[in-house]
C-alpha cells in the first residue's frame, strides 16, 4: 500500500486531493497557472465575469459591475452545484464544505506564471510565483518535420490543444485561410499538430475566395506540399526553429510559455476555460492578435496572420518576453526546494509536536504565513490604531476650532466694548 507523505494538489476541480491529504493529516502543495481566487486585487478580474483580465482602463461602471455585480452573479449561479457538491461529499462521510478555497488555508500555493506576461498583483508569502515550468529537455524535430521546416522559410505552427473542438464551420474557415494565406505569399507553409482526431469534425470540402474547390482528404493525406498535418508534433522543437515565424493556438498556458520562450509571436483562438484570459493577457504584453471563434472570418486572419509578421513592435515585444520567460524559468528549481522544505519540516512535525489537533499547515509554514493572520481583523489590518489616531486628530482639529472660535470672539467682544467707550 502507497503511503505518501505529501500531496502535489493542482487547484482546479481537484477537491478529493486536498480532502485525502486532509484525511490522512499530511501536507500539501498547490500548484495554479493564475493567481486568481488565491488572492484578490480590484484591478484584475477575468472573462468568466464577461470583464477584462486588466481593468486599469476601464470605466467606473464596468469596475464597479466587475467588481461586486458580476462575481455575486457568478457566485449565486454556483450555489446550487456547490449545495449539490456538498451533498455528494456527505454521501461518502465528508463534512460540508463552506467554500471551494477552505481547504487552501494556510497551505503552500505555487503559481505557474511570471511577471511581463501575468497582470502584476501583490501575493502573500504563502503563494510563490515560480513558472514558467518547463521541462529540462523537448523531443526532437522527427525527420519529416525537420525537412519540412528547412525548405519552408516561413512557416506557421497550428496547434489548438488536445480535448477541446471547434465547429465544423469553423474549421473550414482555418483550413481556407490556411490554403489562402500560402498562396498569397504571406507565409510559405503550415504545420498542423494533433489533427487526426478532428478528422471527422471538417467539412469534406473547402471553397476558396476565388470559387475553387478543395477536397479536405487531399490536406490529410498531405497532398499539398506546403501544408504538413501531422497527429503529433515536438510543439517546442518545431516552435524553436528559426523557420517557426507564427504560432497559432488556442492560448492554453503551456503552449503560450513555450512560444514566449521560444521567442515565437502568437495569433490566438482561445475556446474556454482560462484560455481567452490568456489570450488577453498576450495581447496586451503586445506578443500576440487574438481571433474570436464566434466570428472567425478569413480576411480578419489573413490581416492578423500579416500584421504579426512584420509588426516591429511586435518582434521587440517578443524578443522582451523571450528574455523574461528564460529568467523566470529557473525559478522551478526554487519550487523544487520549497517543496523539499514541506517534505523535511513534516517529518520534523511529527517528530516533535504529538498534538493531533494541532494545525500541520500553520506549523509547517509558519515562517511564511504573515502575522496579520493571528491577529484577527481589527487588529491585524490595524483598524484599532488607526481608529485611535482618526479620534485623536479629529479631537484636536475640534480643539483648534475651538480655540480659533473662542479668540474670534473675544476679538469681537473687545472691539464692541471700544466701539462703546467710545460713544460713551
């Protein structure tokens, strides 16, 4: 039998993670592409609330609606999954939950992200930003894609993920712009990653602008000698190669940190999830255009397919990006250490406090967790003190007036007592 002694829990609907190591009284790290519900800035919101990734330029009532109307929105269409959630737990002998984020108090949370490509936000020290995480080594090129790449100067890589579909309208359109865009010489050749599966969602046939008819299973079966569909794809490899100008994705977190790191610009099609956050985010880091799949047309991708290309704010964007995303990629090491530092001061835990009721998290990272916490929240955010000082520099701006009063009306007694003497 597996006894673990540590939980790796990522936060995203992964609740019987943190339960078991909850049960079983050991600690556990989180891991999260996004800062978002671990901490709240005013600032920054997202498009699940229909709002922006950055409000620093929007209006006072979309600040205002995103930030008390739109999350209680959200929050009253959640409860009755959440109440449903719950009665599910209660089934197998689980107490309730009060919120999603209960079992994160006090736990170590490390956010896959960096600065340059996150909106800034203040974190506390229990959430560690450490991404990008990349791995030390990517496949190689396969030989049919490394040929392919070195006779196409200018090449476009497609990939949109691996669980999530567009319609069939739609990827007629990609496969029409993809056709056009190759013969109007913008770019000289595409590699479509992860198609096979999708086989059966395009249309049989693709009519171009100009009224020709091309049959899809000729693209397939890699008829067209600029056009490279392949069911996999080393996608760090093809997007390292100097031949790589483009990557069109669908914005998942880690096809984005490879392209920055590789240095390679981005048109994105963000279908759900955290995807059209992601896609905003590079937009305004200036690295990437953003196509929206309920109106996907072929001209706007064309456009957008030229304008990445020879944008020289773009390329300097990029190139910004690139340098930050291979700095902050070491930062995995550090992850790595703080997670042995969990492992070690839980053994020391169990060695050295017996209390079964004491809280291991609040143990194991006390050094991390702020002071503010213990104290409550009068007098952790310093309500008390600064009542206090409030009272007193009202209490001696009332004396001020006071005095100022009293002396203006002295002043005033004494010139009516003159002006009396002297009609005496």
């Amino acid at each position: 039998m597996i006894k673990p002694d540590l939980f790796f829990c990522d936060t995203v609907n992964n609740e019987p993670c943190f339960d078991v190591a909850w049960l079983m009284k050991k600690p556990l790290v989180g891991i999260s592409t996004s800062p978002l519900g671990l901490t709240h800035t005013p600032y920054r919101s997202d498009p699940i609330f229909g709002c922006k990734v950055n409000m620093e330029n929007e209006s006072f009532w979309e600040r205002f609606r995103c930030e008390f109307i739109s999350p209680l929105q959200f929050l009253w269409s959640f409860k009755s999954s959440f109440d449903n959630f719950n009665k599910v737990r209660a089934g197998y002998g689980l107490p309730s939950l009060k919120s999603p984020f209960e079992r994160w108090q006090n736990s170590l949370f490390l956010v896959d992200n960096f600065f340059g490509y996150e909106t800034p936000v203040p974190l506390p020290p229990l959430y560690q930003e450490i991404g990008p995480v990349l791995p030390d080594y990517f496949p190689s090129l396969t030989p049919d894609i490394e040929k392919f790449l070195e006779s196409h100067k200018r090449t476009m890589f497609v990939a949109l993920g691996s669980f999530l579909f567009l319609s069939s309208e739609n990827y007629g359109i990609l496969l029409q712009s993809i056709i056009e865009v190759i013969e109007n010489n913008i770019i000289d050749g595409v590699i479509w990653a992860n198609i096979e599966k999708y086989r059966e969602s395009f249309p049989s046939n693709i009519t171009l602008s100009d009224g020709r008819t091309i049959s899809t299973s000729n693209l397939f079966d890699n008829k067209n000698s600029n056009i490279f569909m392949t069911s996999f794809a080393p996608q760090f490899s093809i997007l390292n190669h100097t031949n790589t100008k483009i990557f069109l994705s669908h914005s998942g977190s880690g096809s984005i940190y490879e392209s920055l790191y590789a240095g390679t610009p981005l048109l994105s099609l963000p279908i759900t999830y955290d995807q059209p956050g992601n896609a905003e985010k590079l937009e305004l880091a200036g690295v990437a255009l953003t196509l929206d799949k309920t109106n996907l047309e072929v001209k706007d991708i064309l456009n957008k397919i030229e304008k990445i290309l020879n944008d020289e704010q773009i390329r300097i964007n990029t190139k910004r990006l690139k340098t930050l995303a291979m700095i902050n990629s070491k930062r995995k090491y550090r992850a790595a250490d703080l997670i042995e530092f969990t492992l070690y001061s839980s053994v020391l835990k169990q060695k050295n406090i017996n209390d079964e009721n004491y809280n291991i998290e609040k143990w194991l990272f006390k050094e991390l967790i702020t002071p503010d916490t213990r104290m409550g929240l009068i007098r952790g955010k310093y309500l008390d003190v600064y009542a206090a000082a409030l009272t007193i520099v009202i209490s001696i701006t009332l004396l001020i007036i006071f005095i100022i009063r009293k002396l203006i009306y002295i002043k005033l007694f004494k010139v009516k007592e003159g002006d009396k003497d002297k009609k005496d």
